[in-house]
C-alpha cells in the first residue's frame, strides 16, 4: 500500500477554493468598489457558520429521534446546543463589523447585486425550518418573494427539508415522553391547582384592598388577574388546551407544556438538572436567533433608511415583521407563567425523593 501523503495546512481547507471565492460584481464592470469584498467575505463566514449550525442541529434531531434515548445522548445535545448558541453570539457581534460600512460605501456597489437578496440564502431557510419555522406561518411576501427568488433545485430542497421532523416537534415528543403529567400514585397537579388557586386569590385580595388604587386602575388590575387565571385554567384542561392551540395562540402540545411545567418547577432536583438544561439552550437559542433577526433589521435600517431590499422587499420595515412573527419557541419562554414561588411548590413525596434525587440501588447519596 502507498504511503498515505502528508496532510498540507492549505490542501486541507481547500484554501485554494475558498479565497479564491471573492468575485466583486463592481470589478466586472471595471470600478472595483472597495467595500464589496467586505460584503462579500461577511456573507461568506456567515455561510460556514449557517452549515456548522445545521451540523450540529441536525445531529441534535437524530439524537432525539433514537427512543428509547441512551442515557448519555442528552449530554451529548446540551454540548452540541451550547455550541450553537456561542456561534449565534458571534453571528449577533459580527454585524458591527458591516456596520463599518456607510450608506455611501454600499451604493457604490448596491444595483450591482440587484434581485440578489438574503432572501436567497438557503442556508438560513433550511435553518429556520429545521428549528420549525413552518412554511403556512411564513409571511405571505415572505413566501412569494423568497419561493420565486429560489433556483429550482434550492426550491426541492428547502421542500423535502420542510417534510423532515423539526427540532420543535422532537422535543415536543421527547417532553411528551416524560411521565410527569400523571402519576399513578401522587395527584400532583390537584395539589398544583390548589396552590395556583391561593396565590391569584392572595393577589386577588391585594389588588381589593389597595387603598392606593382608584376604582378604574382597580378594575383593570382585576380584569388583568381574571387573565392570568384563564391562562392557568387553560393550560390544565386539555379540551380548552387544545382549542386555543387550534387558534394559533399556543403551539406546544399539552402534555409536552405540563411536563416542561413539571421539569421547571422541579428544576434544582438531580434528575432535572439536563432537561431544564436543554429547556434553557432551546429558549437561548430562539433569543439568539430573534437578537441577530433584530440586529440585521436596525443594521439594514441605518445602511438604507426606508429604501427597499435589493430582494425587493419593504427593506427593514419587513425585517422586523419576521424578527417576531418566525420565533419557533414562544412556548418555551412562556413557561414561566405558570411557575409559582418555590415555597408553594408540592414537596416530592418519598418515591418522587429517590427518583429525582441522586441515589443508587434505591438509596439517597
Ligand atoms: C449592507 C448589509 C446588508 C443589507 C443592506 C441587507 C439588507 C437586507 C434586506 C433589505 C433584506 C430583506 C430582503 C430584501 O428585500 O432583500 C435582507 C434579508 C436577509 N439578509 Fe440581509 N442585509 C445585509 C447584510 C446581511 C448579512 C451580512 C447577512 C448574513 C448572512 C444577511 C442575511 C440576510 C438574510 C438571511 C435575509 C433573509 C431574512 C428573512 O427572510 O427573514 N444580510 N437583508
């Protein structure tokens, strides 16, 4: 057998290809406008971040669809989903450096790219919709401008993407999986019930009796608690769960909600420690993704004022529609509704204590 030959540095990363890969428009036309290989560069690195995220993504859904999961896999998700949210930090930081260019500085070369667009970046609409962005919830310009804007070939495979399981129902799943939501031996959410029940009538009771109110801010203190109080009827009765689902209000279905209720409230305990953990990295994550969604928009705001895209959209203005209307994981950060003060929380009972806590072969550490 040959001797495999050395590894070269510049032979490895295809160098060759990669900076080799800058090709400013303006210079076809003979004026090379200076700030264009920027443009050009950050668009690149933003690129090799987007297929590193969708490494690790997808490697996180295979993960989530091996059931039963191994026990060691949910470390392996919560390493793999921390590194994407240090990524989306640099995403987030990295628009201060296209900030260095001026609204002078971009139209140089701005009709040069014309109809190219970030609507065009497949990479970023495979990111979205392997989150669980859907295609049905997508702003209707979005869909025309950015479905019409695509080549075909990126068409199909942003379409059989889109028929893939999104980490959103994964997780969905894997929290449905849980036992919490009922137990055979501890009627915990009666107990839950109960305490939620006293802690609105104790606010209930503050609001009343607050000398310092006048009856018209009174009244809309109580119509506010009367709210909160449907919430938490709501999310404990599954007919009413599922009707407001139906409406779009919430996405998660109700035996994932309760069971991510349950991982939240007991979130100190042992066992918890992990899954609160990929509860977290999922809202970070979604944080992440709205921060860099609202730093690209003021970003576009003060390169084009209120001129439109080069995709043709309504420029910034249609940026901060999609910069909430796309979050995937409301659900997740709306959990805190429903968490009362620890004190209130049901002690664990005996079983519960050794389940949950660190013990082996039946016995607390
Ligand atoms: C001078 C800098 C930039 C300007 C003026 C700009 C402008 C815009 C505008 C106006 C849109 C809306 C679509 C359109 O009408 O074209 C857009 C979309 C987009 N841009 Fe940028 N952009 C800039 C830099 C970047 C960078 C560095 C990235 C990094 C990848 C990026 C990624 C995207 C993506 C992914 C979209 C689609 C967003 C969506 O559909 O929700 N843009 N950009």
């Amino acid at each position: 057998m040959q001797p495999k030959p050395p590894v070269h540095y510049g032979d490895y990363l295809q160098l060759g290809k990669i900076l080799d890969a800058q090709l400013p428009e303006s210079s076809k036309r003979g004026q090379m406008a200076h700030d264009e290989m920027l443009f050009i560069i950050i668009h690149q690195t933003y690129e090799l971040w987007f297929k590193q995220i969708l490494h690790e993504i997808d490697s996180v859904r295979a993960i989530l669809k091996l059931v039963p999961m191994p026990s060691t896999a949910l470390a392996t998700i919560v390493g793999r989903l921390q590194r994407v949210t240090e990524i989306q930090r640099i995403l987030v930081e990295q628009i201060r450096v296209i900030e260095t260019m001026t609204t002078l500085d971009f139209l140089d070369f701005r009709d040069d790219l014309i109809p190219a667009s970030g609507f065009q970046s497949l990479q970023f609409k495979l990111l979205e919709t392997a989150l669980g962005v859907r295609a049905t919830h997508r702003l209707e310009i979005e869909k025309q401008f950015f479905q019409s804007r695509l080549k075909p070939e990126e068409r199909s495979t942003l379409e059989s993407a889109s028929q893939e399981t999104s980490l959103f129902d994964l997780l969905q799943a894997w929290l449905e999986r849980m036992p919490f939501s009922q137990f055979a031996e501890w009627d915990f959410w009666s107990q839950y019930a109960t305490k939620v029940e006293q802690m609105l009538h104790r606010d209930e009771q503050l609001i009343t009796n607050n000398p310092n109110l006048d009856e018209k801010v009174r009244k809309m203190e109580l119509s506010n608690l009367n709210t909160t109080r449907e919430t938490f009827l709501t999310v404990l009765d599954a007919s009413r769960w599922e009707k407001a689902r139906k409406e779009g209000k919430v996405r998660l279905s109700q035996t994932a909600t309760l069971n991510a209720i349950f991982i939240q409230l007991y979130r100190d305990w042992p066992v918890m420690q992990v899954p609160k953990q990929i509860l977290n990295l999922t809202i970070e994550i979604d944080e992440l993704m709205t921060t860099w969604r609202y730093r690209h928009a003021i970003m576009v705001q003060r390169i084009l004022g209120t001129k439109i895209g080069t995709g043709g959209s309504a420029g910034s203005d249609y940026l901060k529609q999609t910069t909430e209307r796309n979050r995937v994981f409301t659900d997740f950060f709306n959990l805190s509704t429903f968490l009362i003060p620890r004190h209130e929380i049901p002690a664990l009972p005996d079983f519960m204590q050794i389940e949950m806590g660190f013990s082996y072969d039946g016995h607390k550490l």
